[in-house]
C-alpha cells in the first residue's frame, strides 16, 4: 500500500467520514485549496487563486468569529 503523497489525498479519509453539509462542504473547499498550494505540478497562476482562496475563506472567517486570533493569544478585545 502506498501512503498518501498530496494533501488531499492525507484528509480524504477525514472528508469522507463526516456527514452531508455545509460544514462539510467548506472543509473540501479549504483541502482542494490548500492541495493546489502545495502542489508543484500546478501551473503558478492556479496556485495564486488558490491561495487568494485560502486567504479569502481566512479573511471571512476572522470577521464573522469574534476576535481575532492575535487578540484572543493576547487576551484582549477587539
């Protein structure tokens, strides 16, 4: 058996586990896009969208959660 080289291949057995839904839907985004990051057989201009992504998905998800993780390792409020 071989063991899984790329990212996506590593979490399939994660995705896979958890049940229908929008949870569900956001983790396959992040892994697909974490994956094409990481990924050296991907064209340069498709690793960049991914990484806008990433930083996208990161950004929305600070702003709707409270306080960032800066201010919350720092104990403080925003």
């Amino acid at each position: 058996m071989t063991t899984p080289s790329t990212f996506l291949e590593r979490m399939q057995p994660i995705i896979e586990a958890m049940p229908d839904g929008p949870d569900k839907e956001k983790l396959l985004a992040l892994v697909e896009s974490q994956d094409t990051v990481e990924r050296v057989d991907v064209h340069p201009k498709d690793r960049a969208r991914a990484m806008r992504r990433l930083l996208q998905i990161d950004t929305s998800r600070a702003s709707s959660n409270g306080p960032s993780a800066q201010a919350r390792s720092r104990g403080k409020t925003p």
